[in-house]
C-alpha cells in the first residue's frame, strides 16, 4: 500500500485539530446537555475515525472538567458514582 506523504500530513493536521477541540473542551453556561454532547461526540468521533480513540474513561473524566461552576453538584455526584464504580469493580476482582 502506498500513501501521500501529503494525505498524512492532512490526517496529522485534523488530529492535531481536532486533539486541541478536546483539550480546550468546555460546557458553555447556557448550552444544552444534547449539544454539549454533540460537540464532544463530533470531536471524539472524528479522533476515532482518523485512529486516534480515548479511552471512555477519560471523556467522562474531561466532560467532567469541562462542566461549569453551576454544574456543581451534578459534577459531585458523577464523580461519586464513578468513583463507587471503581471501587466496585475492584472489590469484585479480590480473591477472598
């Protein structure tokens, strides 16, 4: 198989774009739960298309950084059940 150096250099430049997206990801006072999570689903999406997927752990750990101030309480909880989860899933996995 051969590939442009051209086409990879476009795919590192969408990338690259599309990793800052999801680096500088914010949920915007006003915005709505259905676009915050049609903006973040389109910028994930497009990293998994061009090969470069992350790990669902960390989109839920970035959507939390991401929640502004008024989301405080809704932040907490998320990251309580979260954290139980785990805890779960590790007590789960303990020889007895």
């Amino acid at each position: 198989m051969v590939t442009h150096d051209g086409t990879l250099q476009v795919k590192r430049a969408k990338i690259d774009l599309l990793r800052s997206q999801y680096e500088n990801f914010i949920v915007h006072e006003n915005e709505s739960i259905d676009d915050m999570v049609a903006n973040f689903t389109k910028i994930t999406n497009g990293l998994i298309f061009l090969g470069d997927a992350i790990d669902n752990d960390q989109k839920v750990q970035k959507v939390i950084r991401a929640l502004s101030p008024s989301w405080g309480s809704q932040s907490y909880y998320i990251k309580r059940v979260k954290r139980q989860r785990r805890d779960g899933a590790h007590r789960s996995h303990r020889q007895p």
